[in-house]
C-alpha cells in the first residue's frame, strides 16, 4: 500500500517574502493621497484588531470567505467614523487594499521554492497550504505560477480559525486523509511550530535553514 505523506506549508514568510508592506499602508496611502491627516501607528494598531491572525483565540466560522472581508471592512469603518473619514473614501481604501492583497506582483516566492516542493513531490509527499490569511489566497499562488505543486489550500480565513489553533490542523489532517507521515513546515515558532506539534504533526521551523536544507529533513 502506498504511504499517504503530506507536507504543510505555511505561505508568508515560508515559501514567499512581500515585496512591499501591503496590510500596513494601502490604506493610509489612499486616505493620506484623499487630503486626511492619519497617525499610521494608530491606524496600524486599529487595524490589527480587525486581522482574525492577530486574535486566533477568537473562533469565527460563520464569518468566513466574503464574509470576512465584509468584516474587515466595518472595522475599518470604526475608525473611518472616529476620523471624520467618509464612508466613500473608506470604501476607496478598503479597495484598493483587496488589490493590492490580490496582487501576486506583491509577492516573491524565494529563490529555491519551486525547487523544493518539486522535490518534495518527487520524494513522494503531497504538498498542502496551510496558511493564516485571506480567503483569495489559493488565486494568488495560482497567479505565482505553483498551483501544480499543491494538492488542496487551508486557508483560516475560509475555515474560520487561525493558527495555532488545533481545530485548523485536524482540518487539515482530515482533508490529506490523515496522512500516515506529515510535516508542519513554517516561520512562526508558535502559529506553525506550536501549532504543529499540539496537533501531533512533526514540525520543521524555516528560521534560520534555506528551503531546500527541508530536503535533508525528510529523507
């Protein structure tokens, strides 16, 4: 019987670095460019709240796909009303961050990405995103041209919990079939390594090692 293997990859920071600082200044461009006086810390600080991956205790699986854009965009508008911000500027903001987020010019994949996952297929394992981030995210690595690689996407913003929460993990394991050998490979010490672990995942924390050192991992 062939051995169901799966590897899980996390997306930012693991298998691509942004090219520019997307979630903390396309708004503040736009409502900057719109003649509005904006402290950034405090818009960053505002709009972190609103992020699910800044408060992954918080389950929030009746509010996922559209929805959690829908959200995003009345917390936004919290601080849009504070500031005396219309609600059609809001709107332009809020736009034109979906763009840029959308946008797979604004991510680099590193250098030895493709190699590795290629190999990793060649080694037997199926490959899988497990990310916490936007629910369009299977779009863009389909834009990145690395959609072939991967098997399925866990994306928390479609599952409606974030990492390192185990209720995404098991969601996880159920999709691959519960694989009989499988990796957590991630940036994050707590979302991906912590995480990982608790769900009974072996785990492989990219810190520090290039991607294609994974290779020497797993065999």
């Amino acid at each position: 019987m062939k051995m169901n293997k799966a590897l899980f990859w996390d997306f930012d920071g693991t298998l691509v670095y942004n090219a520019s600082p997307i979630w903390r200044y396309s708004i503040y461009t736009v409502l900057t460019n719109l003649d509005y006086e904006i402290d950034i810390e405090e818009l960053r600080t505002h709009m972190r709240k609103g992020y699910s991956w800044s408060i992954p205790e918080i389950p929030y699986t009746g509010q996922t796909g559209e929805v959690w854009w829908d959200k995003l965009f009345e917390h936004l508008l919290l601080f849009c009303d504070i500031h005396m911000i219309s609600k059609e500027h809001a709107k332009k903001a809020f736009t034109y961050l979906k763009e840029q987020v959308k946008d797979s010019n604004n991510y680099k994949l590193y250098e030895d990405a493709v190699p590795t996952l290629r190999e990793c297929l060649e080694m037997g394992y199926k490959n899988y995103i497990l990310s916490n981030n936007f629910p369009d995210l299977p779009l863009v690595i389909k834009d990145l041209g690395i959609a072939d690689y991967f098997t399925d996407y866990i994306v928390s913003a479609n599952v409606g919990y974030e990492k390192p929460r185990i209720e995404i993990f098991q969601y996880a394991l159920k999709l691959a079939g519960y694989p009989n050998e499988c990796y957590m490979i991630g940036d994050n010490p707590t979302a991906d390594i912590e995480g990982g672990k608790t769900a009974g995942m072996k785990t492989i924390l990219v810190h520090g090692i290039e991607l294609s050192d994974i290779i020497k991992e797993l065999k």
